[in-house]
C-alpha cells in the first residue's frame, strides 16, 4: 500500500512538473502572454452585482497598452491597506464603476492612492467596482458604505450608467434590471438561479482559492484556455442575438433613451432617498477624450453621448453638488501640455497616470474648500 502511494504520489507531482514546464515554454514563446487577465480580479456578486477577492495583490494584471499590479484588502476594495469599522479620522468614501477602481495603475499610482496621498488627514475608501451602474452602487452603498459610518461620499458618474441597470441596455442576468412599463419603473428580478450556480461549491472554491496559484505559468496557461472559451461563448450568443434583432451598432444609447431616462431618474432619486442625512455628497461626471474633440470627428454614438447624455446627467444631478470639470479640465491641459487622449490611454478610455492626478487634484480642492 505504501508503495502505491508513492507512486501515486510521484506520478502525479512529475504530470504536475511536465505541466508547469510546457506551460512555461508557451509563455517563454510567446504564445501566452506572462500575466493576467483583468476578469481575475472580479467576480458575480449577489449583493453588489460585482466584487474583487480580498487580501490579494495581482502583480501582473494586464490590459492592450497597460500592465499593473492590484490590491484588494480585507473587505475586497481597492487598496493595499487592511481597514477596520472602527472609526479614528475622518473617512471619504470612493463610489463609482471602472474608471475609479482605476486597475489600469499599480498601487500607489491609482486614483484612491493619489487622493490619499493629497489629503492625508482622511481615510480614503475606495468603493468603486467594475461593470457597475447606479443602482448597483445603491446596494454597496446600503449594504457596505454605510457600516463605514463616512463623512463625505464622492459619487463618480459614467455616462454608461445610462443603460447600465436597464433590461434595453448594458445589464446582465446578474445586475438590478429595470424596466419602464405602463408609466411605472418595475425592476426585473436577477436570475438568482444562475447565482446559486455560480457560487456553488466547488465553483466557489476553484474562483477563490485558484487565485492563489497566480504566481505559477501553469495558472495563466488556464486562464489564457477559459478566455478563449468564454469569448467563444460570447460570440456565439451575439451573432443569436444579431440574428433575431436587427442590432444597433452605431449607437446604444439614442433608440431606448426616452425610456433609460425614466429609469435613471427613478435610480438617482432612490440614491439621493437611501443617503445618511449627516454625509456631504459630490457628483463628478467624468471626463473621456471625445468631450474635448470636434463633433466631426466623432462616431454618431460618441456624438449623442456628448449631445444628449451628459446634458441629461448634468441636469439630473443639478439639485446636489454636482461637478462637470470641463473648464478645469482644459485649464489642466494647457498647464501641463498634455497631449490627446490627454486624460485617457491611447487605447483605452480609462484614466491614465494623468487622469489619476485630474481626479485625486479635483477631489483634494473640493474637501479643501470646506476645511
């Protein structure tokens, strides 16, 4: 019996070498690139429709044109500081999607560093979650942000929050869905089967724990074969869709705007009616590349967005502390001679290393104006 073991057990360690070091190979030749997919570092939330791991850094997530490394801490937000409920100064709260999550810096570089950095007397805590909408940032803020007991919340809005939480836009089977019917928003239930067969186990268990096998060329080989498999997967369920639905590609926005409006309102009133009345609140829209070009050289969705859009969230928002920083925006420009996309990446329209700045520069002004 002991005999079996061992062979057993040398066996499988020698399939697990030879695995390794082919894994390695094709890395070594290019086939598989030396780091990690960004969907790694979120997952399907039940509560928040999206979250990270906590207590985990990712030293090598990469996008086209951006490599960085990522922390989460103990409460799965961006950061590499463990955090605690109790209370010794005052706390600053980050809520927001993608473009504050910032995964396209390394720690110390990213948005909520910079902030934290410019205003060190404050805690800064850092929300923000990819493929979020508003109404996904209501349930963080209900069921996480108000266990933090914050002073002063800045709210970053997307001109994508749009249709981020409509059954006629961005949300997927996981997300708070709305629907405008009959003069009423009604919200479509998530497909909580699919959430218990998400959080099953052993799926569970493979999403949590494999992470922990990122330092290995085996891991990304893995990850590289499940990307393949899940754009494939994609795909396939696009050209279903396209074949039933005469699809627009041109513009997302413009066919179901009218009813998206009646819905986003609905959301920014349950936001504004969910907040603590003791907390100061800040709404940023941000920035992108296209608010700075000429309408002739726009696509006709980046053109509605620019005309019909933002116009709808600056005047949405208009009954709170709202900020559009346009004028400061091109101030900073000319200043610092920055070049197009000027605030973004050339291949991306996250914020670059100077959006972290715009941003951590824009936040630090408005808490020293009432300090």
């Amino acid at each position: 019996m002991k005999v079996l073991i061992k062979k057993i057990f040398l066996i499988t360690l020698f399939t697990l070498l030879l695995i390794e070091f082919f894994s390695f190979l094709s890395i070594k030749f290019n086939i598989v690139r030396d780091t990690l997919p960004s969907w790694v570092t979120l997952h399907a939330h039940e509560e928040y429709t999206h979250w990270h791991p906590k207590n985990i850094t990712f030293k090598n997530i990469a996008g086209q044109c951006w490599v960085s490394t990522v922390s989460y801490n103990n409460y799965g937000m961006r950061g590499v500081d463990n955090v605690s409920l109790k209370k010794k100064k005052r706390r600053i709260a980050l809520l927001g999607d993608s473009m504050i999550e910032n995964i396209e810096l390394s720690d110390g570089l990213d948005i909520g560093s910079k902030i934290k950095t410019k205003i060190p007397n404050y805690e800064i805590l850092n929300f923000s979650a990819r493929a979020t909408g508003l109404a996904d940032q209501t349930d963080i803020y209900n069921k996480l942000v108000k266990k933090f007991d914050v002073d002063t919340i800045f709210l970053f809005v997307h001109y994508n929050d749009l249709i981020n939480n409509s059954i006629d836009g961005n949300a997927s089977i996981y997300h708070r869905r709305y629907d405008y019917q009959n003069n009423q928003v009604v919200e479509i239930d998530k497909d909580y089967q699919w959430l218990k067969n998400y959080n099953s186990k052993l799926k569970y268990f493979k999403r949590n724990y494999s992470v922990h096998l990122k330092g290995t060329n085996f891991y990304k080989v893995y990850l590289h074969v499940i990307g393949i498999l899940n754009n494939k997967k994609k795909t396939t369920n696009d050209t279903k869709v396209k074949k039933k639905i005469i699809k627009k590609n041109k513009n997302d926005y413009e066919p179901y705007f009218e009813k998206n409006k009646k819905i986003y309102e609905f959301l920014k009133d349950k936001f504004i009616s969910d907040m603590e009345p003791n907390q100061n609140l800040y709404v940023i829209l941000n920035i992108f590349p296209f608010s700075f070009v000429d309408n002739d050289k726009l696509s006709e969705e980046e053109k509605f967005i620019k005309k019909k859009v933002m116009p709808f969230l600056q005047k949405t928002w208009s009954d709170v502390n709202f900020i559009y920083p346009l004028d400061y925006a091109e101030e900073y420009i000319l200043v610092n001679k920055l070049k197009y996309p000027y605030f973004s990446w050339d291949c991306d329209k996250h914020y670059s290393i100077h959006g972290s700045e715009f941003i951590s520069d824009l936040v630090h002004k408005k808490i020293n104006m009432f300090n």
